[in-house]
C-alpha cells in the first residue's frame, strides 16, 4: 500500500487489526508497521510467534529482518521501553526536555505551549 495517500495510515491500521483482531492485547500490539508478540510464560514464546508467522503468511505480509528481535524480554516500542515491569520513556527523551531553556517572553511561552 503506497504510504504517501492520505488514509494509507489509518486503513492499514484497520487492515493490521482485522488481522490479529483475536491476538490483540493478549499476545500481540499492533500499532501500523510495528508489531510485538508478547508471551506471559517463555516456554509459550515460539507457539505465540508461529501463530503471528503463520497468520502474516496467510495474509501474505512480510517482515523487515533488519528490524525483528527475538526472544527479548524488553525493547523499545513506539518510542518507549517496554519491560516486564512496565513502561519507561527514553533516558534521551527526558534530557531534551530537561535541557530546554525557559521561556522568556509570551512569544515562546506560546511556542512552547502548541508543541
């Protein structure tokens, strides 16, 4: 799907959740192009990504190797870190913001205000 029209986002979205509508939030997020197969037990791990592997060949989807990690128990994912425990945000992420100066004038505060 040419990602360059208007709606290209949005009904790949809708496509990917009609997809693995039965393993959304239970073992997979899904979020456009970005997919996490999650297990609870790591003994069910490779049961969990065979049935994600054998629905993206039914539907005839592909991955980017370059982009795949496996058996992880943490990684980044819409620009967070996910663990078992929780979300973090970006160490990175933080100290921009901590590193922005203060605003001096109504101008900036504005500026500030609509970012």
């Amino acid at each position: 799907m040419p990602f360059g029209l208007k709606n290209a986002g949005a009904t790949y979205q809708r496509a990917m959740q009609r997809i693995f509508n039965d393993m959304l939030h239970k073992n997979v997020e899904c979020y456009v192009d970005d997919l996490v197969v999650k297990s609870k037990k790591r003994e069910d791990h490779l049961y969990d990504l065979r049935k994600v592997f054998e629905r993206l060949r039914r539907y005839q989807l592909k991955m980017n190797p370059s982009k795949c990690a496996f058996g992880v128990t943490s990684g980044k994912f819409l620009g967070f870190i996910v663990r078992r425990r929780g979300i973090k945000i970006e160490q990175a992420k933080i100290d921009v913001i901590l590193k922005m100066s203060e605003p001096r004038n109504i101008t900036s505060s504005k500026v500030c205000k609509e970012s």
